[in-house]
C-alpha cells in the first residue's frame, strides 16, 4: 500500500485498527474523520487550544484524545504517560 497516495487504502487500514497512536499529522486528523479512537501525542502547548476538557479530547474530533506527559516538551515524560495509558488500555480489552 502506498502510504503517502492512498488515502482510500489508510483509512481502510485506520478502520481495522483498535486505536492509532500519531504526533500531529495527517494521520491523526484522517483518524479522527473517520471516528477512530486515536491518540493524539501532544509535546508542545501550542497544542492546547485544541483540547476542550481535562480528558484531553480534542476540539475537532471527539474520538481523539491528546497524550501529554507530566512535563511538556520532555520526551521522556512523554513516553512514560503513553505506556501508561497503553498499559490501562490493555488490561481493560484483555
């Protein structure tokens, strides 16, 4: 599949997967289009505006949630929330 001109075949893709996991891309704004459950890695304030609750869902899409770590711009702190939440994830699907 090509990935950069088949946009036909990605959200095909998209609409197989559980949840999608994406910084601020195409990828993330096609997903939440499409309703997908995504999440949203968010490492910057400038991406603040977009949240409308503490939940972190996002303006456009409310099936996309931001991902922050407890520091912004460390990518370490990151990483760490994400295994967090992929962790919860799991244990709740089984």
């Amino acid at each position: 599949m090509d990935q950069y001109n088949d946009l036909d075949g990605v959200a095909a893709l998209m609409a197989a997967l559980p949840l999608i996991v994406a910084p601020a891309t195409t990828v993330v704004e096609l997903a939440g289009a499409l309703g997908r459950p995504t999440w949203l890695l968010s490492n910057s304030s400038e991406l603040h505006w977009r949240k409308i609750n503490d939940t972190g869902t996002d303006v456009w899409h409310h099936s996309v949630t931001h991902v922050e770590g407890a520091v912004l711009g460390d990518k370490a702190s990151l990483v760490e929330a994400l295994v967090a939440r992929l962790k919860d994830w799991v244990a709740v699907r089984g």
